[in-house]
C-alpha cells in the first residue's frame, strides 16, 4: 500500500558493486510499502552518467534519492559525491552514503563532502534489510524532498 502522502513514483539511485547487496536492496524496496523506480549503477562513472544523463544514459531520470557505496570501481564514492554535490543542478539530491567502510576519516570525508548521512551496512542480512527500510521510512516518508526538476 502506497503512503497516504505519496502521489507518485520514487526514483531511487543505488551506486553499488555488490551484486549480493543490489539483490538484497531490490528485494527490500520491492516489499516495501512506497511504490519506487530503483535504478542501479554499478561503478562511480556509470553512476555521474546517469546523473548528468549522458552517453548510454541520456534518457536517466532524476533520481528522488541516492545511495551511495563508497568502494567502487572506476570513480570511488567520494569522487562521485564531491561532483554531484558541486553541481548546482544535482546538489539538492539527498545521498545516503551506505557502505562497509567504518573508518573515522571516511565518514568524515562524507561529511565535508555534503553527503546527507552516512550508515556502515551491517554484516548480518537481517540488519542490513531493516537498516534499507529505516532509510526509506525516513527520506521516503518523512522528509520533504525537492520537486523534480
């Protein structure tokens, strides 16, 4: 059942490597209660692609919000949040940096960067589905997110 409040879809970006945590992302949002568009990106380049809606991914939407793993290939996180949060266009985005790393410099760096929270995903699955639906509860629920543009 959609929220009384939602009208419309959530396009949500997953910029994730893990073909195991996309699996497990895709069936926590597919169960969950919003109706959603979940878009993946598997490395930091294909993701500021989609984002900047170029080359194979011209027609990409604009995502509602992002999820950002910080280990990937190509373009680490960081590299992807500093341009999207550069960006005048793209700023506005919420990004939910959501990765293993627990590292005090990490989630330092994540901050200054603008990312608008940072959680390490935890290893037990069952932790990890609810930490995925306490996300969208509360940036998909919530939160008052920008209009499309």
């Amino acid at each position: 059942m959609a929220h009384p409040f939602q009208s419309d879809l959530i396009d949500i970006l997953l910029v994730e490597d893990n073909p195991g945590d996309v699996r497990l992302t895709r069936e926590v949002l597919k169960e969950g209660k919003l109706r959603n568009n979940l878009f993946v990106c598997g490395d930091g380049e294909d993701a500021l692609d989609f984002l900047h809606r170029r080359g194979k991914r011209a027609n990409a939407v604009r995502p509602d919000l992002v999820l950002l793993d910080l280990n990937l290939p190509r373009k680490s996180g960081q590299e992807v949040l500093a341009v999207v949060k550069e960006d005048p266009d793209l700023r506005s985005i919420p990004i939910v940096v959501l990765t293993t790393s627990e590292a005090e410099r990490d989630v330092l760096q994540s901050y200054n960067l603008h990312a608008n929270c940072y959680i390490t995903k935890p290893v037990d699955l069952m932790q990890f589905m609810k930490i995925v639906n306490y996300i969208c509860d509360f940036w998909l629920e919530i939160v008052k997110l920008p209009a499309h543009q």
